[in-house]
C-alpha cells in the first residue's frame, strides 16, 4: 500500500511563500510537486518542479527522501522551464 509523501516547507521555503502571500498559497505548492507542468534536475540532488499559472510560472525546489519532500525554495518566474535553458 502506498501512502501519499509527507511535503515539509523548509524555514527558506516557508519565509518566501511569506513574501510572496499576495500571489502564492501552499495548495500552489503542494500542486506543483503533485503535479507538475514540468520536472527539471537541479544541483545537490534537487528537482525543480514546475507549474503554468495564468501570468507566470511557480518553480517548487525540493528534495526526496522516501516518502518525505522538504522543500527547499519557492521561486515565482516570468518564464518557464524551455525558456531557462536558452537565457545567457
């Protein structure tokens, strides 16, 4: 039987979903790890998890272990995952 991972907002994670209160709920973030637009690798192990809002783009980073996410940051994106990549 499996249980749904336990997502646990690291102390940077949860000061940048603070910052951004006006724009972003934690649904947002439990969303984009549950259901990504896009997953992308990120350095130390980490994936970045990505979600289309209407305007913008939510990039969840994060770590797993076994049936744990920590969150590590939020960031909110002009452009997407493609449009990273092609930046200088």
């Amino acid at each position: 039987m499996q249980t749904d991972p336990i997502i646990i907002l690291g102390r940077y994670a949860k000061n940048k979903l603070r910052r951004y209160r006006d724009r972003l709920v934690e649904a947002e973030i439990t969303a984009a790890i549950e259901h990504p637009d896009e997953v992308t690798p990120s350095e130390k192990g980490r994936s970045n998890a990505w979600k289309q809002r209407e305007t913008d783009w939510i990039r969840v980073t994060y770590r797993t272990h076994g049936n744990r996410i920590d969150v590590v940051t939020i960031t909110l994106k002009d452009r997407g995952p493609r449009d990273e990549e092609r930046t200088p």
